[in-house]
C-alpha cells in the first residue's frame, strides 16, 4: 500500500442470525447472516453480488461518505472510541504544559471552536502570504518551494523518504513530481466528456475561492493557474510509468548530477530551503519531468507563479479556515471529484486531525483499550501458517526453476512482520500545540513530521519505525525493508474475529495477510532481495515466464469497464492484483494446513471452503458513487471492489470446487485463461 502517500470494530458490523437447526455453533459462528446472502443471484454467476447484492440493495451511502462499505463502517466505530479517548483528555481539569493530553485536547479543542475560525477568516495565512508577494524571481519561487514542502503545501515538488534500494541500511531521500490541483495528470490531458466537465468546474473552483479571499481579478487568475498545471501534466509520468521501482529507485544523484539533468533548477537552494541538509545523493523518481522543469518554472511569469502559490497555500488550509472558504473547498475537492453529498460532522473532522497529527500519541492510549492481548497472540500465529503455505507454495510451482525458488524462499524467510502497534512509541516533545491556534497547530504539526523525516537522512535505519499509527484500518509492505505491518485497528470484524470460525477468518484477515506477503512476490516487489535491496533474483527463463503470467492478469483486468467507457487500467493496478491473486491462493493453502486432513464442520449449511470464500467476499462489502469510482480508475492502484473479488475468484480452481462453478456460468473462466503466479 503507497507510502507517499500512500490512507487509512462495530459491535453491530454483522447481524446475529439464528442458528440452523441442529448446528451447535453459535450464531456469529459462521462469521457472516446466511440471510445477507441473496436469493436471485447464484455465486457461479456474480459472487460478489451474491454475498453483497442484498447488501447493497438496502443500504444508501451516507451523505457523508463517497465510499461506503465494511472499512467505513469500521472507520465510524474507531472514530467513536478515539472521540471517547480525546474527549476524556479534554474533560481533565490538569493538562501540564507540553504534556501529551495538553496537546491532544489543545488540538482538537482548536479545530472544534467552528465561531473562531469564522471570525478569522484568512487572516491565519497572513504571514505565509506576505512571504509569497515578495518572491521576485524564479530562484526565491524555488526557495518557497523548499519553504512549502515543510508544511505540505502543494508544489510541483515532492518527496519522501525511505531506505536506498541500493544500501537498504541508510535511509535517502527520493523526489517526486508534483504539484496539480486534480487527482491525476489525465484530468488535465483527456478528453473523455466528464474529464472536461471536472477541468471546467475546477477553473470556477479557483475563482470562486480567490472572491471569498478577497483576492482581485480571480477569473482571469484562474485561467492563469489551470493553464500553469496543464502544462505540468504535459511532463508528468503517468501512473504506470512511476510505478517502475526499478527504473526510479536506480535513479540516484548528487547535486551537481541533478543540476546537470535540470538546468535552471536550483537543487542546492530547494534543499537548504526545505530543511535537508547536505545530502551526499538522492534519487530523482521521474527524470524526464525534472529534465523539463527548471525550463517550465521559467517558461511562466512570477506573477503567475504568485498567484498559483497563494492559490495552493489557501488549499493547503482550506480546512481550517472559515465556513465559507471550507463549503467552497469541500464542493470541488468532495463533491465534484469524489461525489459525496455533506460534510462530516466537525467533531469526525477533529478526530481525524488529531489521529493524523499525533497519531502515536492518541494510538498508545487506542492500544491500551480497544486491542486485546489475545488478537496479536492469534494474528501472529496466522501470520506464521501464511508464510507455511507460501512456501510450499513456492516449492509446488511447476514453472519455475530450482534457483529461482531458493531465493524466494530465502527472501520469504527474512520478511519482518509486525502486528498491532510498535514497540517504540514516537516521541513527540518537539511537538509545540498552542490553545485556540489552529492554523498555526496545523503547520507546527506539519513541519514537526517534516523535519522528523528528514532528520533521518543519511543515518542508518530505525527498523523498530511503523508508516501507519495503530489506529489506522489498513495494512501495508515496504519493499526496502522487506516488512509487513498490521495496524490494530484493521484486526476486528469484519476482517478478523477471534469469536467465529477460521474458515471465514483465513478468507478475510488470511487474503489480507497473503496480501501483504505476496507485495513482496508481486511485478514491482520481485524486483528486491530479503534484505530490501533492489537485485534481480530471477533466472532469464524464469523472468519471462512470471511477465507472460502477469500479462495475462493485465488482459484480464483491462477489460472490465465499471463505469461507461472507462475500464479498469490492468498496468496500473497490476501490483494489487497479483498479491489479491496470490494472496488469496495462499490463505486457502493455509487454511488447509490448518485442517490437517480434516473435514471442516459444516455451519449454517455452509461448508468451511464456502465460509472461506465468503469470508473474501464480505471483506470487500463496499458501494462507491461514480465520481469517486472514476477517481479510483484513473488514479488508484487498487482495482474497484467487484473487480477485486470476481476478478481474482474465477482463477481459482478451488473456488470452482467449492461453489461447481462450470462453463456457461457467469464467474467461469475456460482452464487455459486461468492465470496462476504464485
């Protein structure tokens, strides 16, 4: 799951049903209601709808929501455990100064005083404005960049920071491209009719916030700055060019190497700017683009740069701002990109603040309370069964040599996993959080992550760091560490319940874990040894045969078309979809092992191959509106739901076992077409 980014347990998540006569389980046994199951949709023809079409039928996504499914559901109870935790720190009567429930309640209390930012309106970003109008030449506009980047705003810079793919022991800093306003570059690029209507809603966008601003001459303003990020997303990569690892992590240079690739760009002053350093070398991800910016940052006047920065600074802290300049912001950026309808309410918006801005802080005291000793006991144990099965998996492959195999298996071997929360929790005294300062709360706690990462530069790797808090519904591998990480807040129904059988539990925690392992197998992951290094592994026969398989998958995926004349990018989501696939294959695998031999009962009139699969299913229970479904086509990774389970489920001969999936059903795939990797 991506870095650079890169995201993020209802009591009442399944319905209890009654138990079937004669079953001894109890009802929640089975881990899914038989009675959610639908009745006019066989699994051998749609089994995602079959599991979730009742599902979907009766529930409408809130208006709060563009997305809405088993992880949002999740997503509501987390937040109200959280609310409960912070709420108690603001009730306390003694905060000591620069303690941690003095700057958990001064945050959120910040955020949540609605009357305070109104009065305010945008005199908060003041000082950073009068820092933009006396930028006077492209050299000082690539100094702010440097300035911009401490407090995430906007720019058409990036970066992150990570260990050297070819030293995995010291961490190096990789820069990336940047800097539009829509999702992806083919929102400025295409032509498609709802791609045009968005780039026409996003030229009033910026208008419109330049009048609640205060600003002069906002439509011509507008025209100034969609026309400068158009020409960005001219020299852009598209998403599948920047998912090449290989031909971005070998890009490492010096600073005179860079200032080579791009002439007029001042390396040495956008890295003094931005608090770096004097780093020995850094990668450069998207050399083309680079190649070209210095030229285009000169190609357009300073005016126009002024006005794209203040324009992006305004964006940055939309949020934080008055209820106009908020309702503005969350039109575009909420309701015409992603479909949804209202606002959250204020208070899931504080939560949300404080989990990302002090996410360890409010996540030791999440752990303490909501995540058992016993889940992480369980989950490491599954952990362990996934990678059994993996390697027998390895060893059992028809298609691959002898050599290839024992460096997977030796690769699979040194994979780190780390379940629940980190050992070492952040220390966050350099943290200053001022009562009744949110825009200033929010730069300080943006710079404090800024200058936390970059501190790492050059030293060499804190292994015991996690990229997500405890809190966080997600999981994720680093390719140059070779490590797993399973957050807490992701080990609950309906991804994993100690209560209900392991069948349903290898079928959801077990394909989410498999997941997870198979990044490491996956098209770009194959590409590091165990010990995160960027080195081919492969024999020259073996490589081709695993880039015939994945094409097959690529074929597959290109040609679902959720949305009219716009199918799913089978290059762009490959990654995700091999380590569905192969994670899927190997949970099953697991789940056998655990088995020994043994029939699994039979619960509910569901046998345990049926559980585990429905299990898969109900993981990825989700509904979209179709302007996030669009976003997600264009931008995201991770193919659509549907496509998710459908798509991975009809090349799974067991799957056909399980359900007598046979030709002329709907989910039947001809034997030859079926893609196996791992």
């Amino acid at each position: 799951m991506k870095q650079l980014l890169v995201l993020l347990v209802a009591s009442t998540l399944l319905a209890c049903g009654k138990p079937a006569p004669n079953s001894t389980p109890t009802p929640l046994a089975a881990g899914f209601d038989p009675a959610d199951l639908s009745t006019e949709v066989r699994a051998q023809d749609d089994f995602f709808d079959f599991v979730n079409g009742p599902w979907i039928a009766r529930t409408e996504i809130p208006a709060e929501y563009s997305r809405y499914g088993e992880m949002q559901i999740l997503q509501e109870t987390t937040e109200e455990q959280l609310r409960a935790l912070i709420e108690e720190t603001t009730a306390l009567t003694d905060r000591p100064a620069g303690s941690d429930e003095q700057k958990i309640a001064d945050l959120y209390l910040s955020f949540i005083d609605e009357a305070r930012a109104d009065e305010l309106g945008v005199a908060p970003l003041d000082a950073e404005l009068a820092r933009i109008d006396v930028l006077e030449n492209h050299d000082q506009l690539i100094e702010w960049f440097g300035h911009a980047l401490k407090i995430s705003i906007t720019v058409p810079v990036n970066f992150y920071v990570d260990a050297d793919a070819t030293d995995p022991d010291r961490m190096l800093a990789y820069l990336w491209q940047d800097g539009l306003g829509l999702p992806d570059r083919d929102y400025w690029l295409e032509d498609a009719e709802n791609l045009v209507a968005v780039r026409e809603k996003y030229v009033a966008h910026i208008e419109r916030m330049h009048e609640l601003a205060g600003w002069p001459d906002g439509a011509a303003a507008a025209r100034r700055i969609a026309d400068l990020e158009k020409r960005l997303a001219e020299i852009q990569w598209t998403r599948v060019q920047s998912r090449d690892r290989e031909k971005i992590y070998s890009n490492q240079f010096t600073r005179d190497q860079a200032a080579e690739l791009s002439p007029g760009f001042d390396w040495q002053t956008l890295l003094a700017a931005g608090g770096f350093g004097d780093p020995d070398s850094f990668v450069i991800a998207q050399t083309d683009y680079f190649a070209q910016l210095g030229e285009l940052v000169r190609e357009f006047p300073m005016e126009t740069w002024r006005e794209y920065a203040r324009f992006r600074t305004l964006k940055a802290f939309a949020p934080y701002l008055s209820a106009d300049i908020l309702r503005e912001d969350f039109d575009f950026q909420r309701r015409t990109l992603r479909g949804q309808e209202e606002l959250r309410p204020r208070w899931k918006r504080g939560v949300y603040l404080v989990s990302g801005g002090v996410g360890e802080m409010i996540g030791k005291a999440y752990v303490e309370r909501h995540f058992p000793p016993e889940a992480k006991r369980r989950v490491d144990t599954m952990i362990e069964n996934l990678r059994g099965a993996f390697r027998d998996s390895i060893e059992s492959l028809d298609w691959m040599s002898d050599e290839t195999k024992a460096a997977a298996q030796k690769k699979l071997a040194a994979f780190n996993s780390k379940i629940g929360y980190p050992e070492v929790w952040r220390d966050y005294s350099a943290l200053d959080i001022v009562a009744g300062d949110l825009v200033g709360n929010v730069s300080r706690v943006r710079e404090f992550e800024h200058n936390r990462h970059v501190a790492k530069l050059g030293k060499p790797v804190d292994r015991s760091e996690w990229g997500m808090s405890p809190q966080t519904i997600n999981a994720y591998y680093r390719p140059t560490w070779n490590e797993i990480v399973f957050p807490a807040a992701i080990l609950q129904p309906p991804y994993f319940d100690v209560a209900v059988d392991d069948a349903f539990n290898y079928g959801a925690i077990g394909a989410i874990i498999g997941h997870e392992f198979s990044h490491g197998f996956d098209d770009q992951g194959r590409k590091f040894d165990g010990a995160g290094r960027l080195q081919d592994w492969w024999t020259g026969a073996d490589a081709e045969q695993y880039l015939a398989r994945s094409a097959g998958i690529v074929k597959q995926y290109d040609a679902f078309e959720p949305l009219p004349g716009q199918n799913v990018n089978g290059k762009l989501t490959l990654g995700e979809n091999i380590a569905d696939l192969a994670g899927l294959v190997v949970a099953y695998r697991a789940w056998q092992l655990l088995m020994k031999g043994r029939e699994p009962a039979v619960i509910d009139g569901f046998g345990g191959a049926e559980r585990f699969f429905i299990g898969y299913g109900v993981a990825w229970r989700s509904k979209m509106r179709d302007e996030y479904l669009l976003k997600t086509l264009l931008s995201d990774p991770h193919s659509p739901p549907r496509y998710r389970v459908n798509g991975i489920l009809r090349n799974m001969p067991e799957f056909y076992e399980a359900f007598g999936v046979a030709a002329g059903d709907g989910m039947y795939l001809p034997a030859e077409e079926r893609i196996k990797i791992w």
